[in-house]
C-alpha cells in the first residue's frame, strides 16, 4: 500500500527534482517537505497546513491531489498527534505593525484625556477644604473686633459675610470682623467653581 512519504519520494526521485529545489520552487521549508516524505507527523505543522502543503506539492510531482489527500486522511491520526500552531499563526500574533503601535498610541492618548477629565471632574465635585485657626467658636469678648484667620485651597474665593477675602499663595487669609452688642454668627463661605461650597460658622459674643 502506498503511503504519503512515499508517493511523494518516489514522484520526486523519477522527475530528477531535489528537495532544495522542490523547497525553492514551492517557497516552502525543506525540513517540512522531508518531514512530510518520511511521514515524521509528529515534526509537521497542524493537518490545515500539512493539506495545504500537499496541494500544492501534489501536482508539482504531477500526483492526484485528491488521491494524496485521501491517503494522507486514511494514514494520518489526528487523535494521536496533540494540536500545534502555526509558526506563521505565532508570528502574526506577535508582530507589532506601524498601524497598530498607531492604534496603541492614539488609545494610551484618548485613555490619558479620559483619566484627566475624570480627575478634574472629581475635583470640581469636592468642596474646597476649609480650616478656621481663629476665633473659636461661641467666644465670648469685650474687643468689639475679632480677627478672623484660617486656610483653604488655592484658587479659592472666601467670603465671610458677603465680605470677599483675599488670601495668599498658599491659600490663608485674614480678615477683621466688627461685632455687634450680644450674639453674632458669622458665615465664612469657600467656593470654586462648579464645586459645592464649604461653609463654617462661629458665634462671637460682644459684652460690654
């Protein structure tokens, strides 16, 4: 019974053909043609590749394609034989194209936009910190001012009152607040924009 290997030998052997110029004119390896020769099925690529090898080196012999097809499925055992890839499958895989180091970069772009925008965005939700040094709350004086200093974020607007206080670069502030006789609840408001306000209150008591 004639097998694949041999078919294929003997065709090649009768039309004077070496397997160097088999493997040239085919543009295929000549490991893998004299694997395929001597039926060494466990060196050879997966059974597509092995079948696509024997189209086209079939009728280079002038050999039935079919016929070495058939015979190749009847000598062949898939089931005894684990699947492999393709070096050409691995190759691809791993190739890294101009088109996709464009594509990764474009994307690296759009993600950093995104993480940016997330970022400010969460900052303009946050309402700015705001700490109070002095006075402390329910004080009770006799100075009919009281000295009102504290710190926030930069780029902050502080009022105290409806009063707009400057504050320095690294965001503290002073202001000198006239009481009145009895009770007074002062409001010191801390806003950015787009962001929630910061509000804190102190309650200074004037006696005389």
């Amino acid at each position: 019974m004639n097998s694949v290997g041999n078919s294929l030998k003997v065709a090649r052997s009768s039309k004077k053909i070496s397997l160097k110029k088999a493997a040239a004119d085919l543009h295929i390896k000549e490991e893998i043609l004299s694997d395929l020769e001597n039926s060494l099925w466990g060196k050879l690529p997966e059974p597509t590749y092995v079948k696509g090898i024997l189209r086209s080196y079939s009728p280079y012999l002038g050999l039935n394609t079919d016929h070495m097809l058939a015979l190749y499925r009847r000598e062949f055992d898939e089931s005894k034989y684990p699947e492999k890839k393709s070096a050409l499958a691995k190759e691809k895989r791993l190739m890294l194209t101009p088109n996709k180091i464009s594509l990764a970069a474009f994307l690296a772009v759009i993600l950093i936009f995104i993480a940016y925008l997330l970022i400010q965005y969460a900052s303009f939700m946050n309402a700015p910190k705001l700490e109070i040094f002095s006075p402390s709350d329910d004080l009770t004086t006799t100075v009919p001012f009281v000295k009102i200093s504290g710190k926030t974020e930069k780029d902050t607007i502080v009022a105290i009152d409806g009063n707009f206080v400057p504050i320095d670069a690294d965001g503290n502030f002073n202001f000198e607040y006239k009481l009145t006789d009895g009770r007074n609840e002062i409001e010191i408001l801390a806003s950015k924009k787009l962001s929630p306000k910061t509000k804190v209150q102190r309650v200074v008591r004037l006696s005389r």
